[in-house]
C-alpha cells in the first residue's frame, strides 16, 4: 500500500504534489500514483489530512475537495484505492466512485457517522487502533501492558464495528503504530505480531518513516533515511503472513518483498 498524500502539511512528504489549481493538483497527484504502481504498489492509499503528531483537522469540506477527484480518477483506471479519512462525508463520496477501502485511523471513532456509512455500503474498512486525535494523541500513550491493552481495545473497536453493521470479512485491523504510542509500545506490538495476525481479520502495518524508525538512526538523519529500517520491518512482517505494509517508498520495499518471496520460494 502506497501513500498519497494530497496536502499541504504531512510530516515526510506534504506538498509533494501541490499546484496552482485544484485540477493540476489531482493530475499530479494521479501522475504520482500511476508511478508508484509501476514500481509496484498493488494499492493507493489516498489522504488529504495529515495525521502527524499535533497536527490540526482539515474541515471535511477540504479535505474532501483533495481527496476525492483523486480517487476517482484512480478508479477509473483499475486501480485498488484506499482512503485515508476520518470524515463518513468523505467516505461516502469515495464508495460512491467504486469499491474503495476506507482506511479510517480513528477505527469509526471520530465521525459517528462512519461507521453506518461504511455498512449501509457495505464497505471494505480498515480499522486501527486509536485513542485520541494528533494534538493529544501523544500523551495518551500510557500502558501497563502495550501489546495487550492495544489488542484488547482494538477487539472492542472491531466488535463495535460489526455490531453497527459492518461486515466482519470486509474488516481490515491495523493497530495503529505510531499513534497513542511510544517507541516501546511500537516494539511491543511488533515482538507480539503473531497475536495480532491470529485475530481473525487480515492485517495492515504501517510503520514508514515514522519516528521509532528515525529513532534507530542517527539523530540528525534525513526522514528519508527511515526508508531502509521501513523495508526490513516491512518485510519481516510480510514474512509473518501479514496482508499489508503501508509505505512512502514503494521501490524500496518492493526490493524487500520481492527478498522474502524469493526466500519463501526457495524454503518450499
């Protein structure tokens, strides 16, 4: 799953793709997923609001206004979309270009909406763990026992999904790493991903360029620089069985995937 950020602000890579007009933006944007494809994204992840640590909300009105002539287009060309949203809005104005995953980092928390919207379409849904919004998220990260706590509360959010009518094997889980959570309680999740794959559901990890990434590296090192650590966990989780890896660099991790295929291939 590659990236596309279609905003002014994200933390590695905001403004890649902005322009004088809101129709050079999405031709930009569509030219920019058309290459990640090439290099070997089998799906586009759409977003028009950054999620970094203390960002502010975009108002859905905006947000939709980047995201969703972006998505259509994708669409129209056979492209696999997911979208990157906290707004039923927006989701709602995506499901209506096609069969769209609906990749909401707030697991249908931040929108009451979200969550009928998603299965009165019955939508593809990813859902990850989430405690609270950018601007607080980071002192909400507070856990006796990480792994377990994050896999407790995103059963309960998995459960509050299907009980709204979401379809089970339409959900995705992702549990959220980076978001509520130190480097410690990324770890965590991670020397425990097995639990978490054996939860029923298929699982995305994104980890790309985030900050327990940059944390293995020197301390004045490039965001780029994250993209090596990125691939070697990106492939050791895809080596575990995981259904994704969410990532900014798709050759990179292509490279990578393509070493565990290999591997695989010659074990068998």
């Amino acid at each position: 799953m590659a990236v596309l950020n279609v905003t002014p602000d994200s933390f590695s890579d905001g403004g890649s793709v902005e322009a004088a007009s809101a129709d050079a933006r999405t031709a930009r944007a569509v030219e920019k997923a058309l290459r990640m494809v090439d290099q070997g994204a089998t799906i586009i992840d759409v977003g028009g609001e950054s999620t970094r640590p203390g960002a502010q909300r975009v108002p859905q009105v905006e947000e939709s206004a980047r995201v969703v002539p972006v998505v259509q287009e994708l669409v129209r060309a056979g492209i696999t979309v997911s979208v990157d949203t906290m707004y039923a809005a927006t989701a709602a104005a995506c499901l209506e270009a096609g069969d769209v995953f609906i990749n909401d980092v707030s697991g249908g928390l931040a929108d009451d909406a979200m969550l009928q919207t998603v299965a009165e379409r019955e939508g593809r849904f990813i859902l990850s763990h989430w405690r609270g919004h950018s601007v607080v998220m980071n002192d909400l990260a507070v856990y006796e026992d990480a792994a377990d706590e994050i896999k407790t509360e995103l059963l309960q959010m998995r459960d509050r999904a299907v009980d709204a009518g979401v379809k089970s094997e339409r959900i995705v889980l992702d549990p959220g790493l980076g978001f509520a959570k130190d480097r410690d309680d990324n770890w965590a999740v991670l020397q425990k991903l097995d639990e978490f794959l054996a939860l029923g559901h298929p699982l995305l990890i994104g980890v790309s360029r985030k900050r327990f990434m940059g944390a293995l590296l020197e301390p004045d090192a490039h965001v780029h620089e994250r993209d090596l650590p990125t691939a070697i966990v990106s492939a050791l989780c895809a080596e575990r069985g995981v259904w994704g890896v969410r990532v900014h660099n798709v050759e990179a991790t292509k490279v990578a995937l393509d070493v565990v295929s290999a591997w695989q291939q010659g074990r068998q």
